[in-house]
C-alpha cells in the first residue's frame, strides 16, 4: 500500500488535477478533502478500475494524519456527495501511530523557539562565512543569515546537476527544503518532531511532503536520487545513517553529508561528543556500499558561526542570568542559595563548556561536506 501522504488541501488539489478525472468526480472528492474530517475513504465506482485510485486511496487516506472523510455521515453508510458519484466501497483508515515527545526533544524545541526569536533565520544550521569576520565586532547576526545563506548554496554546489528527487533527513524547518524547492528540485522533509513539522510546512509553503518519523523507522514507498543530512547525522547511528539510505536511493544515487565530526576519536565526552568519528562514519558508508566521490573540509569556514554564539551567550545570556540571581538574592535569600547549589550541581560545568566552545572544536572536531554515491549492486557484491 502507497504511504505518500498529503498535507495541505492544496496538495490534494493539484494532485487531482493531475489525474483527469471526470469534472463532477473531481469536485466531489475536492469538498470531501476540504472539510478536514476524514475517517474513511471513499472510492468511486467510475475510477474503480483505474490504478490511479489505489495512489488516491493511499494519498487522502493519510491527509492530516489520516484523521478524517465523511463530514456527512460519521459510519459513512448515508454517504452523498456533491454530484451523485457511485459509491464502490467505503475503506476505514486507520490513525497513524503517535509520536511520543521526549523531554531532551521538548527542552530542545524550547531552546529552537529562542534561536529562531533571535536569529528571525529560516535556518537552523551553521553559517560559511565566506569572508572571515575580522574584526570581532563584524560577528552580527545579520551576517550570521548571510552565512547561512551561503552555506546552503555551498551544498547546492556539491549537488549533482541530473538530481531531481532529494529526501531531507532532519530536515529542521525547511529552510534547506524551500531553497531546494525554489530551483526545482523535488523534496521530501523527514524528521521525528511535530514542532519541525509545523515549521517546515509554513516555511515550505506546503509544496513539499513531510514524514513525521525517525529515519531509522522510515517506510518509503519510493525512492530517491539523493539523501540529505545537513547537521542531523549525530542524531543516528552511522550504521543506520548507510544502510538507511542504501535501502531509500535510486541506484547511482547520492548521500550529501555536511556535518561537524569528530577528528579526535579519543573526545567521547562533551558538548559536541555525539558527533560521529570521521574514519567510522566513512567505514559505515563504504560497507553500505557507497564511494566518495567529493569532499572538502570548511571548518575554518564555520568556527566564526561558533564565536558569535559564545559572544553572545557571554553578552546577553550570561550576565542576564547574573542579574536575575542578583535580584533574587535581594528579594529571597533563601531561594538564591538553593538555586545557587543546582546550578553548581548540574548547569555550571556546561556554562563552562560553553564558553569553550571555539577551542573545543579546532581540537576534536572539524566540519566537512561529503558527497557519496552508490555503487550499482553488481559492483557491490564483487
């Protein structure tokens, strides 16, 4: 059964469209769309036979979350549309299985609504500063979004020119998404977060599909000429990250990697120690069968991204935190010394951290861009 799901009435519309059907066929499942309030799926007698509707079925089946079809009549047994269509059979869909929220996943969206409150940037990746910021007083967040800007125009250069299809693993919220679709590439965004969900459809206007679900889990039901992990590899394990991608790919297809990795594989402790040792990611992609094919190291390029953070936490976030305690000290001594042993207790080592931000990386880390293709799977059983 397909699993291509619509997530706008717009969507569905197009889609329709696209299948010339009758003009009164049309307009009927277009009301039934629009209402929102799907729970079964009608299938219509004088496209019965066609194999465009087992595609239809599949796609308004899974339309905001497979949550709705008969506003008419809820057992869907008194079913009567605009223009008397044949009613061929009702299908029950079932809901799709929720997504559980952890709390790590909810404190990280609270940190993403204070990012995007500061930056007011359709992305949330690194920026490639293209001219190094000299003097410290040039790092601005208007240059970080110029930045970020060129970092994905850097990716579109590693992109191969006959790529159509692009599936954007943690794809955040569809900044990279809306840029690839503005030049005509077909994208699909993936990622475990409704809050992402909800952002990357307003960002992406609604012209691409997004699959609420962890890569790992992911069931395609197509596949695709390139796979995108634009700072979301260290959320997966490198085996899944190969094997995953191996299985959703056209054969030639691409994975375009562009993430911070480890360079020291002896730093497993830390802020950034969840990102992948370079020699065993690489291991992981060639096993899965994959060849590099480009690959350049812009770390140099980056740490400025990292300086303006530290900057201004250490500005704006550090001594606010040093005000707030200051007037609670004032106001509820005894409240001040509790709050004074947790953050001792569980924060301060990684304000401290923090603050070390820049020399922790061009000690461990490094930030490259990689494209891999994969082998056709005769070469692969060789």
């Amino acid at each position: 059964m397909y699993d291509w799901r619509f997530t706008s009435w717009l969507q569905a519309n197009a889609y329709l469209q696209q299948l010339k059907l009758e003009e009164n066929t049309v307009s009927s499942l277009l009301e039934i769309i629009a209402t929102y309030e799907l729970n079964y799926v009608i299938v219509f007698l004088s496209i019965a036979n066609d194999k465009k509707i087992l595609d239809f079925v599949a796609k308004v089946g899974n339309l905001c979350g497979s949550r709705a079809i008969n506003i008419y009549a809820s057992t869907g047994k008194n079913f009567n549309p605009p223009g008397n269509p044949k009613v061929y059979s009702i299908l029950p869909m079932p809901k799709s299985p929720s997504i559980e929220i952890s709390k790590v996943t909810r404190y990280q969206n609270a940190a993403l609504n204070y990012y995007l409150g500061l930056t007011e940037s359709p992305y949330l990746h690194y920026g490639y500063w293209e001219t190094l910021p000299v003097p410290a007083d040039e790092l601005t967040l208007a240059r970080l979004r110029i930045a970020q800007q060129a970092y994905t125009d850097k990716l579109l250069d590693f992109i191969p020119k006959d790529i159509k299809t692009v599936l954007d693993v943690g794809c955040g919220i569809g900044g990279n998404a809306a840029y690839l679709l503005d030049r005509a590439f077909g994208v699909e965004g993936l990622a475990p977060d409704p809050f992402q969900q909800q952002r990357f459809l307003k960002c992406t206007g609604d012209r691409a599909i997004f699959h609420l679900t962890k890569f790992e889990d992911f069931q395609a039901t197509h596949s695709y000429d390139l796979v995108l992990f634009s700072e979301s590899s260290q959320y997966m394990s490198a085996v899944d990250i190969a094997k995953g991608a191996a299985a959703v790919l056209n054969p030639g297809g691409y994975v375009l990697l562009a993430d911070m990795l480890r360079s020291n594989p002896d730093y497993t402790e830390g802020m950034f120690s969840n990102c992948h040792v370079v020699e065993e990611l690489e291991a992981a992609l060639m096993q899965a069968g994959f060849n590099l094919v480009k690959a350049e190291d812009i770390s140099a390029h980056i740490v400025p991204t990292i300086d303006l953070y530290v900057d201004t936490f250490r500005r704006y976030g550090l001594n606010t935190m040093i005000y707030v305690a200051d007037l609670i000290s004032i106001a509820v001594p005894p409240i001040h010394k509790i709050l004074r042993w947790i953050f001792r207790r569980w924060f301060k080592k990684l304000v401290v951290e923090g603050l070390e931000a820049s020399q922790l990386f061009e000690k461990h880390l490094c930030y490259e861009i990689q494209l891999w293709q994969l082998r056709e799977k005769d070469e692969r059983s060789k």
